[in-house]
C-alpha cells in the first residue's frame, strides 16, 4: 500500500507499507508490517524503469536512507537505469520491529524470531512484486544481503531479471562451525594489520583490558564495559577504515565520555538486537548452530588479550547487552533449532538468470573460499575476485563496485 510521496533534492521517493503473514506457511495466522522506499532520480518519476530491489546486510539492519548523489555511490549509479526499491527487511527500520519481544514466553520469542531469515525475507519480496504487478525485477544483494539473492535465486528465480551480490555468496553446504573456523583465521590477519600500522595500540589495548578486569566500569547504557566485550571492537576491522576507526577509539583517555560513547556506539547490538540473535543463524542450512563461534574458538586466541574477535556471537553477550538480555531465553532454544535448508544446489545449477557477484579476497565475514565454491555452483554467474576493496566496497566506491557488476552481467566485460 502507498502511504506517502516525498520531493527531495536529486531525489523522488514513494512510500510502501505491506501487511504480509509473519510466518509465510500460515497466510491468515498473524500478521506484521514490512516497508520499502521506491526512489527515483528527480524528473524520471514517470519513466518506465526497471526495479532494482536492494537488500541491505546485517542482519538486523535497515535499507540505507539516501541523502544526496555523490560521485561514487551505488545509489547514483542504480539510478542511472532503475527505479530503486530499498526495503527495510522484517524486523528493521520501518517494518515491525524486533524489540524485546514483551508478552511472549521464550518459547514464542523464539518461534517468532525463526521467521527472519532469508528465505522469509524472500517470500516478503515476492509478495510485494506481486502487489506492485512488477513481472521481474533486478536484485542486489550486500554481505547479508546476498544470502537473501542467493536464496531468491533457490527459491523464486521466476521473477527475477538480474542478481547481484557484493561480499555475501554464502556457504551452501558448509556448518557453521567451518564459517567461524574460517573468519577466526581472517581475523588473525587483520589483527596483526591492525597492530603493525599502530604498534602503539597493543599497548593501549591492554591497558584497557586491565583496567576492565579490575574497576567497575559502566557505559552511557549503563551496561558494564566488560573486557571480552571491548574486545568485539575487532568486528570493525573488516571495512576500509575500520582500522583508523579503532585506532581514534583506543586512542582516546580512558573512562573519557568519548571513549565510553565510541565504544558503545561501536556497537550496533542494542540497536539491533536481530543480529545478535540470528546472526548464527543465518548461516545454518539445515543444521543447529549451538553458538559455532563460543566452540571453536581457538584456545590459543582466547587466551590472548589483544586479540579483537570479529563478527563473532557469543552466548555471554545475553549477559552483557542489556539489550539482549530480555531475548537471552530464546537465544538458547535457537541455539538448538535445526533450521532448515536454504539453498536448492541443484536449482542453483540450473539458473537462467543473468548474475555476477564481487568476492572480497580477504574479507574477515564471508570466506572467499566458500563464495568461490558457492559462485561455481550457480549457473551463469560471473565472479569477480578482488583485493581492491574489503567488505564495504559498495560503500566505499559503490559506484565502480556496482558498475563492474552491471557490466558483467549485462555483456559490457
């Protein structure tokens, strides 16, 4: 349903609400809201566009909100051919919010939260197209977001045109447990990044974990700042400037209001509790996870202090978040679901639809490896294996990442 219509500079945007089941095998049982922004460039509102529906990474987190054209955003270039459909997948931003979830037992919480993963996400997709009588549209898909495309790609190629992926081919067939295997051993290589460009820092790092382990030190929150949650500060390494931003952090005077506000904010956690829960999740094709990253975490880099996990989840963080900790019951019982699968291989190979993906070569969060495998799985897909960039390339040269892609798949490379 169209709720609103906004004017902007350089930008025309249209407002969706979709009422759509919670759980997609249930269509009269309850009911919750998903919303999507369908934007233009000004003065194209009334072309014929294709769709290009972004899904954004986390997960847990909503579309971006465009604010201006810049030179080498993905948003400039999308506009370029398409109207573009940035939907705030269930859960986030302007959808039905996962909170705490009040009034529901544990068991329920956890009921609810198995239906925000991709194939759901998905299934909210093809309801929307439907009810925009678009016949096919384009999708692209970052870090978490590709997961959802690859799952598109499983699940409803019909009414697809074009698929791509910017770091997020997920593992088909792997356990969670290779997944955090994996991107313990990329977070060694970004830690010892880290260090070698600020040697100072090891130092700083370790005077702070000290200091955490013997005051009592609280956060603007209120929650306390405990070592092993400092040490999550690591999940910053994965962006291109995610070492400059931990560098600023550990930089500044401990126990300032500026280290205790960049530290919490460095979390997105309590924003987005969603992450947190089914980060794991997300990864389990038919499979439990029973918190992957808590088992096979390496002894050798527990036991040192400097060493900065990356995305890791970890049942303690029900503890320490505040936030977390009224979902802390159904995060255990998650823990234990045998989620089902989310990939069909052989549909896979089979595709038809035109698609390219960039793989990060040293991304710390989504194996190049196992996106290497998953990339020779899909029919017609072309690759594009690079070191230019990490995670956020779409964000730090969107407007090249995105049209590398566009070319591939569209015969222009």
């Amino acid at each position: 349903m169209r709720v609103a219509m906004h004017r902007a500079p350089y930008f025309v945007f249209v407002e969706h609400e979709f009422e759509l089941p919670v759980d997609h095998e249930n269509r009269r049982g309850p009911k919750l809201t998903v919303f999507a922004r369908e934007v233009v460039q000004t003065g194209r509102e009334k072309d014929d566009l294709p769709w290009l529906v972004f899904f954004q990474g986390g997960p847990g987190g909503e579309a971006p909100r465009l604010l201006k054209l810049l030179d080498e955003t993905w948003w400039k270039r999308a506009l370029e051919d398409y109207r573009l459909l940035l939907l705030d997948q269930r859960g986030t931003g302007r959808s039905t919010p996962v909170g705490d979830l009040p009034g529901m037992s544990p068991q329920e919480q956890a009921d609810y939260l198995t239906h925000f993963r991709a194939d759901s996400i998905v299934r909210d997709a093809e309801l929307i197209r439907q009810e925009l009588e678009v016949e096919r549209w384009s999708v692209l898909g970052q870090s978490f977001g590709g997961f959802c495309v690859v799952n598109y790609l499983s699940q409803a190629p019909e009414g697809l045109a074009e698929a791509f992926v910017t770091g997020g081919l997920p593992p088909l067939d792997r356990h969670p447990d290779d997944v955090y295997r994996a991107t313990f051993r990329r977070m060694v290589d970004r830690n010892r990044t880290y260090y070698e460009r600020y040697p100072q820092d090891r130092g700083r790092v370790l005077a702070i974990l000290e200091q955490l382990e013997t005051g009592d030190v609280h956060l603007p929150s209120g929650d306390r700042l405990t070592p092993r949650r400092f040490r999550q500060l690591g999940h910053l390494l994965g962006m291109s400037d995610g070492n400059e931003k931990l560098h600023y952090i550990v930089e500044l005077p401990f126990g300032s209001p500026a280290f205790l506000h960049d530290v919490e904010a460095a979390h997105i956690f309590a924003r987005n509790p969603l992450y947190a829960v089914i980060h794991e999740a997300c990864y389990a094709s038919g499979a439990a996870t029973r918190w992957s990253g808590e088992r096979v975490f390496p002894p050798e880099l527990r036991d040192d202090p400097t060493f900065l996990t990356g995305e890791h989840i970890f049942p303690w963080m029900l503890e320490d978040y505040g936030a977390l900790q009224p979902l802390a019951d159904a995060a255990q019982i998650l823990a234990e679901h045998e989620w089902p699968e989310l990939y069909d291989a052989q549909r896979l190979a089979e595709n038809d639809v035109p698609a390219a993906a960039v793989i990060y070569a040293e991304d710390p969060y989504v194996e190049r490896e196992f996106s290497e495998q998953t990339a020779a799985t899909i029919r017609g897909l072309r690759p594009w294996v690079t070191n230019e960039y990490d995670h956020d390339g779409l964000r730090a040269n969107g407007e090249r990442v995105l049209g590398r892609l566009l070319d591939l798949v569209q015969g222009r490379a």
